[in-house]
C-alpha cells in the first residue's frame, strides 16, 4: 500500500516580501508557515502585515533578534526562544507551533528548550528529504526537500555531511544535475508523490528577490498544484502533528539531526 503524500512549504526571516510569496501560494491554492523574528538583518513585517499574513497561513518563531542559537548562551537562548513564542502569539492572537532556528544551527539543549516552551515541531535546513518529520523527546524535527535558491551540489554535499544524511545527498546527486532548483524540485515532488512522504519547499523572499528567482517560484507552485490530486498541502504544524501521531516515527532514528550547524546559503 502506498503511502500518503504530504506537500507543505516554509518562508524564512519575516521580509516584508513575504507578503507577495503569500499571494502566490493563494493563487495555486497551497498553503505553509512563515517563520518571523521580530528583528532582523533585512528588515521585517509590521505586525499589522503579521496579523493580515496570519489570517491565511501559518506563522511560526525564529527568535526574537534572528539570533543563531549555537552562538548564544542558554540564557539568552531560552529568551529567544520562549519570548518569540510569547511575542507572536501576543501580536496575532492565536497559537504558536512551530520553531525554526535561524541559519538552522541548534544542539541537544535547544531541542529540549524548544520542547519546553511548547512548539510542536522544530523545521531544521537539512536538504534533500521526503521523510515525514522525526519524532524526538515528544518534538517533531521536520527536514526539507529544495530550497528556493540556485545552489550547487557542493552545499547539497556539505548539508549531508553534516548530518550523515547520505540518502539525501545521493538523491539530490542522481537527480540535481544542474543549478535549477526548479527542475529538482519537479523530479523530487514526482518521487514523493510515487513513494509517498513529505515534499517540502522552503525559502527566504527575500533572496528570491535578489536571484531573481520568482518566475521559478510561480513555475514551482504551479506544479505543486497540479500534484494536489495526488498530494495533500499541510502547514508545518500539520505535519509536524501527523508525524508525532505516525507509528513509524521513533526516537531511535532521530540522531542525525541534532548538534548541526549550516548556513542557508
């Protein structure tokens, strides 16, 4: 029996861009999460644009200051963490579920820390999967499938290693031949959809913005839609809650993907 096949997508650092991001996923009728900080390098939605965002979709945290955890002490870590989830659900009113560490770098402590304050799942930047989330310590670590940026298969190589996730790399190999980002992203949404698991795709808006990268994005949600027949569109927190309710999902595989640090570009 083949198994259920699960699209989901995910958008990064809270740039007021996410809002066109937003009208795309509306228009080929999907959905996902946006991890938002308060503060950021790039700049940041009001909350006013948060609250119109979270009418629609999913917001998830990405610490208060978009502070890479791994550089913080646990203090400080812990006040990220919590004070993201308190902040976010002050401004829209509703639940946070999700975490999302920037430039995806956390350890064991973190992952109990995330635990603690309450997300259901911990999306991670590990690349090249069609697992469902993995179950740790009553938290679901979420990998991702393509990220919406042009990169070569040297990152797919170092993201791999990282976390001894040498399926991963093998696939984007056998399947990533070119920078195309698109391309893989239709033959690895194909693969899910043949062999059932998570296609997740995941980006920042604004660095579509600066690659150039958005007639793609409108080239990828498309076909994304047109998997709809054979694929369901969850938001992170969907999935997240699907794969701790799975019975396939045990702590006994989940080690790969912690203590990891990798920046997103």
């Amino acid at each position: 029996m083949t198994r259920a096949t699960y699209i989901t997508t995910s958008w990064d650092d809270g740039h007021p861009l996410d809002l066109r991001i937003a009208a795309l996923l509306s228009k080929h009728g999907l959905t996902g999460t946006f991890y938002v900080p308060m503060t950021a390098e790039n700049g940041t939605m009001t909350a006013a644009q948060i609250r119109d965002l979270r009418s629609a979709f999913e917001i998830g945290a990405h610490t208060i200051h978009h502070a890479v955890l791994t550089k913080l002490t646990k203090e400080r870590a812990w006040q990220e963490i919590m004070g993201s989830k308190c902040w976010l659900e002050d401004v829209t009113g509703r639940r946070c579920s999700m975490f999302c560490p920037p430039t995806g770098a956390f350890s064991h402590s973190h992952v109990e820390m995330i635990q603690r304050a309450g997300f259901v799942g911990l999306r991670t930047v590990e690349l090249g999967s069609l697992d469902l989330p993995r179950q740790r310590s009553g938290l679901a670590l979420m990998p991702t499938t393509v990220q919406a940026y042009p990169h070569g298969l040297p990152a797919f190589a170092r993201n791999a290693i990282k976390r001894m996730a040498f399926a991963n790399l093998w696939r984007a190999l056998f399947n990533g031949r070119s920078k195309d980002w698109s391309q893989l992203a239709r033959v690895l949404l194909d693969k899910a959809i043949d062999g059932g698991g998570a296609f997740h795709l995941w980006g920042h808006s604004w660095e579509l913005h600066d690659s150039s990268q958005w007639r793609r994005l409108d080239d990828v949600l498309r076909f994304m839609h047109d998997a709809l027949g054979d694929a369901l569109s969850v938001t992170n927190a969907q999935l997240a809650r699907l794969s701790l309710t799975s019975e396939h999902n045990d702590d006994t595989t989940q080690d790969r993907s912690i203590d990891v640090t990798w920046t997103k570009r």
